[in-house]
C-alpha cells in the first residue's frame, strides 16, 4: 500500500462538520447538567447517602448525550432508554450469576442486549454499558443481584427521562420526538403517488434494501428530503422576489379598530388574515378568521347596520378590539425575499399568508398561497418559453 493511500485512508476517519448552532450545543450542555444533577440529587433523597447503591452509574452519562443533545434520534425516544436500560440490566445480572467467567459473561450479556432490544425494539446504545455494569460492576452491585435492575438503574432511567421531558418542554424543544407527517403522505398514511420525485413507498424500498439501522426516524428522513426537493426547485426561482407576486396594495386593519371591523374586511375582500399595522405602516400583528370565529364576541347589535341597532332596546357590550385578539408573532418578508424562501415556509410551516414589508419596513403587500401559486405558475410559464 502506497504512502498516499495510507494517507487517504487515514483522512477518512475524519468527521464531518456538525451542523448545529452553538445555541442548540449550549442547550444540549446545560440540559445533561441538569438532568445528571437532577438524577444524582433524587437518588440522594430517596435513598439516603447511607445507601448501598451507586447515586449514578456511567451508562446515565451516555444516555444524557443522547437524550439531551439528540432528543430527535429514535435511540432517544422513551420507550428506548427505559426498555434497554431494563433488558439490559435484567440480562447481565442473570449472565452475572450463571456464567463464572466474567469476560464471557459480560461478552455474552452485551449479544444478548442487543438481541432483546431488536426484538422489543427499545435499542438504546448506552444500555450495552448497563450489561456490562451488571457484570463488571464489582462486589457491590453483584450484591445487589436482580434489584440491581430497578435499583439503580430503574430508577434513575425514570429520573433522567423525567428530567429531559421537563427540560425540553421549558426550552421549547419537541420531545418525545413525535412522527412527523410530511406534506407528501395523506393523514391516513398512503403513499405520495407524484409522478416527479419520490414516494413513501420508494423511501421504505431502499431503507429495506440496505438491510441497516439508520439512527434517523423515517417520517423525520422523508420530510427532509422533500424539504430539500423544495429547496433545490426554489433555487431555480431566485431571480423571481416577493415583490414579483404580492397583492397590492395590502387592506390593514389598525389596532384601535373594532373586531366587527376587521371581520367585514375579511367577508368583502375573501382574505383569511389581516395585518394590523400602527400609524406609521409598521406591521405590528395579524389577525386572521380563526381569531375572529366567535362572532359573538362582537356584540350582538355591533355587527349590524346602524340603523338597526335602534332596535334593540337591550344595550349590548361592544366588539373587543383588534389588538385585543391580534396574534404578536406575525411572520413577515421583505419585498427582495426570493420566492424559493418562501416554498419550505409554506409547505411545512403551517404559514398561509405573509405581510411583506418595503425597505423601511413599512407594509408594502401580502402575499397568501394563492399568490404563490399564481406566481410559479407565471415563471414556470416564462421559462418553458424561453427555453422553447
């Protein structure tokens, strides 16, 4: 072997660059502190510092990393830690006991975890270290014999997931990693039948294919690949801006107005959503159908003509105001905002409608999904021309 090969060879081991920011690797730290800390701290409580039984075993190190800086993982998930953590457990205590060689004990107990771990479908990497403490973990935890399976390790495998549950939900983080639907699978559950890219279907035939354990949720592999089909087809619609396919000029509501007000702007223009601007055309909200559902909340005589409100003898509440009901988190775009920026956003994020904003942050348009479709299909158009 050539010196240059041994080099390339040796060049393969190193890693790729990790994509994440550096707040999600703060967050990832200072969460496996609390949940450690947490776990050590119960364990204390519980048990005593007069306990014969470790606060914390080393494997509750490893499975920190995992539930705290790759929560997405399904080696992550609950289900995995508490089931392999168990198993595992379970079956180096009996290799312990039955098995007079502790290399061969430990050897097999870590086959055997694995085995059981497929099988429940709980496989949790650090639960391999759980096997091997059972086996290796010296004269104190051999004496502990099977309550060695839910003290420590029982235990403390609920105090960590407890402490990663609480923790993500205060940091906004999603976990348990529930399934994601991606836009290309019906909420039954059938397979995209696009004639262009691919389908669920073609997805689970080459994961099947490569007869291997992708440590990545399959809902999670498929919505990132058509994110990614998105991107690569918004790339080619750079040239094309938000200003290109807005509605102008836009209908705002201001905040001071009535709800009754916006909600007969929304009925005559046929718009789901209004942005609410100040005096100054600076977007300050929006308020959509959804928040204006409730008619009742207007009145019962402030929706009505004037000249029939005499009518009524009772005298009624007057409709809330617009900034009482408006929602603070309205997602806005600049009118130099490519229109491929916008597909991911509207296709997975929920978003149906985006105030576009001119140089000075000032309202300029809005655009709803009807604009973007509108839009593409003009490029689209405009581009098989040219190419013809």
């Amino acid at each position: 072997m050539s010196r240059y090969a041994v080099i390339h060879w040796l060049s393969s081991f190193i890693p790729s660059p990790i994509a994440v920011r550096w707040q999600e690797r703060l967050r990832s730290s200072l969460g496996a502190l609390v949940g450690i800390a947490f776990t050590g701290g119960a364990m204390h409580v519980l048990l005593g510092p007069a306990a014969n039984i470790p606060m914390l075993v080393a494997p509750m190190g490893a499975s920190a990393v995992l539930l705290f800086a790759v929560p997405a993982s399904p080696l992550a998930q609950p289900w995995s830690i508490i089931g392999g953590n168990l198993v595992s457990a379970t079956v180096g205590v009996a290799c312990a006991n039955w098995i007079g060689d502790p290399v061969g004990a430990a050897a097999l107990a870590v086959a055997l975890a694995i085995c059981f771990m497929f099988a429940l479908r709980c496989v949790h990497p650090p639960s391999g270290a759980v096997a091997l403490t059972a086996v290796l973990g010296g004269p104190a935890v051999h004496a502990l014999g099977f309550r060695f399976v839910a003290e420590p390790i029982a235990i403390q495998s609920v105090l960590l997931l407890c402490a990663a549950i609480a923790y993500h939900a205060v940091t906004g983080h999603r976990y348990p990693h529930a399934a994601h639907h991606s836009p290309g699978k019906s909420a039954a559950g059938s397979p995209d039948t696009s004639k262009e890219g691919f389908t669920r279907a073609d997805l689970e035939t080459v994961l099947k294919r490569r007869s291997e354990l992708l440590d990545i949720d399959v809902d999670d592999l498929e919505s990132l690949l058509r994110e990614i089909q998105l991107h690569a087809y918004g790339r080619t619609l750079n040239e094309l801006t938000c200003a290109d396919i807005m509605s102008r000029p836009a209908v705002a509501v201001s905040a001071a107005a009535r709800a009754s007000t916006a909600w007969r702007l929304l009925k005559l223009h046929g718009f789901k959503a209004l942005p609410v601007t100040d005096e100054n055309q600076h977007v300050i909200g929006i308020v959509t159908r959804a928040d204006l559902v409730d008619k009742r909340s207007f009145g019962r005589a402030s929706i009505l003509p004037p000249s029939m409100q005499r009518w009524f003898k009772r005298e009624t509440a007057p409709a809330p105001l617009v900034g009482a009901l408006m929602n603070l988190e309205a997602r806005t775009v600049d009118v130099t905002t490519p229109v491929g920026e916008l597909l991911p956003l509207f296709a997975n994020s929920g978003h149906h409608h985006f105030p576009v904003l001119d140089s000075k942050k000032r309202l300029a348009g809005m655009i709803t999904q009807a604009d973007l479709i509108a839009g593409l299909y003009r490029e689209t158009y405009a581009q098989q021309r040219r190419a013809a």
